[in-house]
C-alpha cells in the first residue's frame, strides 16, 4: 500500500546527484570520473520504501554550468570596492570643503588685517593732534621701520619689503 511514486524517486536520484557533485573535492574530480556519483547514489539506497528498485544510474554528459558561488563573491568584492570608492569621494570631499573653509578664514584675517592697518594713519594723526607722539618720535619710528625692511629683505632675498606702508612712505 502507499509507496512513493515516480516523482519522489526522481527527486530523490537527483537530489542524490546534486549532493554528491557538492561534497567532491571540485568539478576535475566529478568529470575525471562520473561513475563516482551513481555509486553514492546507489549506495545511499534512495530507492527504499518505494514500489521502485534503482538498477543503475548512467551519466552521459556532463555540463560545467556558471560557478554561482565565484560570482557571488565578485558581486560582493564590486559592492564593497564601489562602497570604499564612495567612502573615499565623501573623504576627499569633506577635505575639499574645510580647505575652502580654511581660505576663508584666511581672506577674512587678511581683511581683518587691512583694515586695522587702514586705522593706523587715523591713531597717529590724532597722537599728533594731542600732543602725544612729536616728530622726532615719528621719524625714529620710520627710522627702526626702515631697518626692519632691511633686515627682512636681507634675511629673504628672492621677496620685496612690505607692501603695505600704514604709515604712508
């Protein structure tokens, strides 16, 4: 009574054949000898509890299809080079963005700069006015001004003395 039928056996022979591709060593091994997997096959005794008897099992050819697993590794290797490849456009980036930001900065202490410089002339007109700068005190001032352009000059030949005069020479 009962049984398993045609179908189940199939499915069991292939099963069978699908296990033992799997558990040999790799694809040189199966094609080098095929026999190999209808022996598993008829070792394991798939056939029992059925109305069937598995005589033999004969492999006439066998195809190499696309190895699955090699080219799920290469998806997963093109997926985290393209995500390391994002990482780094994001690095670059962020790098780009603070040195604009640092140029900024720096234009906005070059007319920060500037525009004291522009208040120099305005405080030595009113020393001058009140009475606290003379002068003689003024002309040692450009005097020590001077040698200090010398010196700078000397010290960096291939740069001008400073452009930017708040005195007004």
């Amino acid at each position: 009574m009962g049984g398993a039928g045609e179908d189940t056996v199939l499915a069991r022979v292939g099963e069978g054949i699908v296990s033992s591709i799997g558990s040999s060593e790799n694809h040189k091994s199966v094609l080098e000898n095929p026999d190999s997997i209808s022996k598993l096959v008829l070792r394991k005794g798939l056939d029992a509890g059925t109305a069937f008897e598995i005589l033999s099992i004969d492999i006439a050819d066998i195809d190499i299809g696309r190895n699955i697993g090699a080219a799920l590794q290469m998806d997963q290797a093109n997926a985290d080079k393209n995500i390391a490849q994002a990482k780094a456009e994001e690095r670059r980036a962020m790098a780009v963005a603070l040195e604009q930001e640092m140029k900024a900065k720096a234009e906005e202490a070059r007319a920060n700069v500037i525009q004291a410089e522009a208040e120099v002339p305005k405080a030595m007109a009113e020393a001058f006015r009140s009475g606290n700068l003379g002068i003689m005190d003024y002309y040692r001032m450009k005097n020590i001004q001077a040698d200090t352009d010398m010196r700078s000059s000397i010290a960096r030949p291939d740069s001008h003395p400073a452009s930017h005069d708040p005195i007004g020479k």
